[in-house]
C-alpha cells in the first residue's frame, strides 16, 4: 500500500471508530444525550483521558460492555495510526510527499 492510501486509510479507521462509538452511545441510551456528548464520550474513552462519565455508564451492563470493545478497537486504530506515521517517518516517506506538494 502506497503512503497516501495508508495515510487516507489511517484517518477513515480513525473517524469510522468515532462515528460509531457516538452512534452506538446515541442509540445504547434511546436518542436521549446530545449527539455532541455521544461524541465527546467517544474521544475521551478512546483517549484514556478519562474526565469522568458524561453519559452514564455505570450501572448499564450493555453500554459498560459496548464501552470495553470500543476502547479495545479503537486503540488498535489508534495505535496502528501512531505506528503507521512513525514508520512513514523514519523511512523518510512523509518529507517525499510534503516536499512534492509544496514544490509540485
């Protein structure tokens, strides 16, 4: 896989993940959260960040196991995102591309 399509690739897994950690939170708690919280909950899972609950997790056996396989494949996204951009990095892939786009 060339460098763009694997860049493009990276950036789709990661907003398809997003997209649907907020849609499942949407529909896991009846359509009641803003779409903004779903997606907000989402990031801050995905991210370990963890501020604390914005939807209410807890308590619901449903939304704690959908949070668990999201945070697990999500961080397999994220992950294979980091390592795709390190790889293009140290192999010296990125600067080609940057360098085409400014100078062609």
């Amino acid at each position: 896989m060339n460098v763009q399509k694997r860049l493009y690739f990276v950036l789709i897994a990661i907003f398809v993940i997003i997209l649907a950690g907020s849609i499942g939170y949407y529909i896991i708690f009846g359509g009641e959260p803003k779409f903004m919280d779903c997606i907000f909950m989402t990031v801050i899972s995905l991210t370990s960040v963890g501020y604390g609950e914005i939807l209410q997790v807890t308590g619901s056996v449903t939304a704690q196991i959908f949070t668990m396989i999201l945070i697990t494949f999500g961080m397999g996204v994220l992950l294979y995102g980091i390592s795709s951009m390190t790889a293009l990095l140290v192999e010296g892939d990125l600067t080609g591309i940057l360098r085409k786009k400014t100078y062609g």
